[in-house]
C-alpha cells in the first residue's frame, strides 16, 4: 500500500519531559499547518466507505457521507493518521526514523546529509535515544530479508508503501532484555511457541505479576505446572530443588505419596494386561487366567479414560484390590500352583530369618556388656522352635506319600 504522511509529521515538537509509552514521539497538531491541508481533502474520513442510498443496509441504518471539507482540519488529520497506523502498526513510524536518522559514525554525504543522529531525533521526539534505535534496527533488518528499501536510499520526507502491521513484530522488540543471552533464549522459546516475544519477556520481567497471575488464576497455575514439568526434565538442579521442596512440605510429600502409590496400583493391572501374566503374593510370575486378564483390561480402561481433573486414588484402588482377589482366587483353584505358592512363601520366609540371625552380632553383646537374662529366654525359646520345626519336617520327609 502506499501511505501520503503529511511532511509536517516530522517536524520538530516540543521535548517531552518523560519517555512513559510505546511511540516515542507525540505529535502536536498545528492549525495553520492542516488548514492547506484540509482544503486538499474532498473525499470521506480514510476507511469510511460512502453507500449509496438504493444499497440494502440489512437492520443498521445507512452510513452518512462525510466530507473532510466540512469537519475540522485537527480531526481530519487525526482520523488519516489513525488509519495509516492501523494499516501499518510501527513501519508508520520506523519510516520517519529510517528516513530522517543518521547515527553517529556514517558520513553526512548524499541523500544522509540533511537527516540527524538518532540522539537528536530522540531531543526533537520527546523521547529516549534507545527507542529510537529500537525502531532502526527493526527496520534495518527488515531491510536486510528485502521487506523494506535500505537506509541508504530513503531521503526525509518520502513515502513508500510499507509492509502490513502484523509484520512489525517480527522484527521489533520494545524491551533491551532482548539482547542479553537470557532474552535471546525467552525470544526462541516464545517464537517456538507461536507467541510474540514482547509478551514473554514482559513476563519474565516481572516475576511478581506471574505469581499473583499463578495464585489468583487457575489456568495459569496449570500452564505454570505444565512449563515447570517441562523445564525439569532438562533441569537436574531444578528437579532436585523440587524434590526437597515437596520433601519439606507435610502436606505435599502426602499428596506425593498417594499418588505413588495409586500409580503402582494402576501398574499393577497394566502389567497384567499387557504381559497376560501374574505375580503371587508369594513373588511366582504366571500366565494369567482369562477371566482376570479381561477383568484387569475392564478396570485398565475405567482409569485410562479419567480425565486429568479426576482424582484417580479411589479408582485405582478399586481395581487393584478386585485384581488382587482374583489372583488369590486363582491361585487357590490350582492345586499344583497353590502347593509351590505355598513353598515359596515358606522358604521366603526361612530365609529372611536366616539373615536376620545372621546378622546378629555377639560380639558387641558381650563387649559392652548390653546382655539381660531375657535376651536368652529369647534365644531359649527360639531354639525350641526350630527344633520342633525340624522334627516336624523329618517326620513329614519319612512318612510314605
């Protein structure tokens, strides 16, 4: 599109005594100025369309014919500038810089030789030298992907057609975090998530407003939950941070804990289903009867299909629980599997005793003098037991089948 910027657009205006919004200058209209222009003006306000009296409206009454040369010069002008920015966004703008700034260091020769350093613009715009060169360099690398003519052949004052508004944040950033390494990151990681940079680094700038957005908002708690599950996976000090914090927290390293254990009880039925085998109670790893595999797939598909919101403990526990009892039910109805279910739990049981004495250690006892008479009752009627549990066996080894 091409764009008619009244050259009175970039005289000087008074200073402004702070730099406190985005544009960095603010026009100040001149009646004598816009008087000629207004006279040049006979067609409607830019982007109001007359209709003609026989076109159908629908139910909105029909649009008024309004003629420049009847209103006020200031509004008119105002009016034309609001829709060149409407169209354009910053290119508006970038173009009076790109056009009229020379910063310092290039030669005054040629077409540069009535344009200013971007420190003078910045005095005649009423702002910081640092917003203007925000909008330089948005333009210059425009220009270096061919969007926009380079710097060298615009001459103050001209107009040219400019790209679309949508554009202009692509390529500028409001903000100087956006040049430190941290801001670079927070600019790819907002790119790669389809947002404009400005808004992350906003953020990131003010931790204080995402906690109260966290706190009071539970979409963003959500969205905060979700980009630290993220960032941990990558992040071992973090992870580690977050574990102690939950281990500190009584009430969170419960929830931890609950959820651990509905999530080995979901295990628990997955493995079933997916495997077709069992594990006993004594620890024996079997196929799984029909019966129970399909019940575990019946219950497997209630939790799959909770949604996130849904407290999955009680269900969980549910299933695992009748599981549970099938596989003792089954068990139970095979003899042969019952009998070695049977020995298997005997020698576990036999052999944690085992360690147990084993790692008793008479030495010390003695040494420190820690002995009492009930420790060898103890021991007394231990041995009692194991002599009755020897005779028992024996008789059962003897004894024909």
């Amino acid at each position: 599109m091409t764009i008619a910027l009244d050259p009175s657009d970039t005289s000087p205006a008074v200073p402004a005594p702070a730099d406190t919004s985005e544009e960095f200058w603010v026009q100040q209209p001149d009646p004598q100025a816009a008087a000629p222009h207004a006279e040049t003006e006979t067609g409607p306000v830019p982007g109001s369309e007359p209709r003609a009296e026989s076109e159908p409206a629908g139910d909105e009454p029909a649009a008024e014919e309004v003629a420049a040369a009847d209103l006020d010069p200031v509004v008119v002008r105002d009016a034309e500038d609001f829709g060149v920015y409407a169209r354009t966004g910053g290119w508006a703008f970038a173009l009076k810089v790109a056009r009229s700034v020379r910063p310092g260091g290039q030669p005054a020769e040629g077409t540069a030789a009535t344009k200013v350093s971007a420190k003078a613009f910045a005095q005649l715009a009423g702002c910081s030298p640092e917003r203007v060169m925000r909008y330089y360099k948005a333009w210059d690398m425009a220009a270096d992907d061919g969007l926009v003519p380079q710097f060298e052949v615009l001459v103050p004052g001209e107009d040219i057609e400019l790209p679309e508004a949508d554009v202009w944040l692509s390529y500028y950033t409001s903000r100087n975090s956006a040049r430190s390494v941290r801001g670079q990151a927070i600019t790819a990681a907002a790119e790669a998530e389809g947002i404009r940079p400005t808004k992350a680094l906003e953020v990131a700038e003010n931790p204080t407003a995402l906690r109260a957005a966290i706190l009071a908002d539970p979409g963003t708690a959500e969205a905060a939950r979700g980009a630290l599950l993220d960032r941990m996976k990558e992040d071992p000090a973090l992870q580690t941070e977050m574990a102690r914090a939950i281990a500190r927290t009584d009430d969170l390293k419960k929830a931890v804990a609950s959820e651990a254990k509905a999530a080995d009880r979901i295990g628990y039925v997955r493995q079933i289903v997916e495997n077709g085998q069992i594990k006993t109670p004594a620890g024996q790893t079997v196929d799984a009867p029909a019966e129970l595999r399909a019940e575990a797939e019946r219950h497997l598909s209630l939790l799959d299909e909770l949604d996130d919101s849904e407290e999955a403990g009680e269900w969980a526990g549910e299933a695992y629980d009748t599981v549970k009892g099938l596989v003792a039910k089954a068990v139970e109805e095979d003899p042969a599997l019952r009998v070695q279910e049977r020995r298997t739990k005997f020698y576990n049981s036999l052999q944690k005793a085992t360690k147990v004495f084993e790692e008793l250690t008479l030495d010390e006892v003695l040494e420190e003098e820690i002995f009492e008479d009930d420790m060898l009752q103890r021991l007394e009627a231990l041995q009692e037991a194991i002599s009755s549990c020897i005779n028992t066996l024996r008789k059962a080894s003897s004894t024909p089948s």
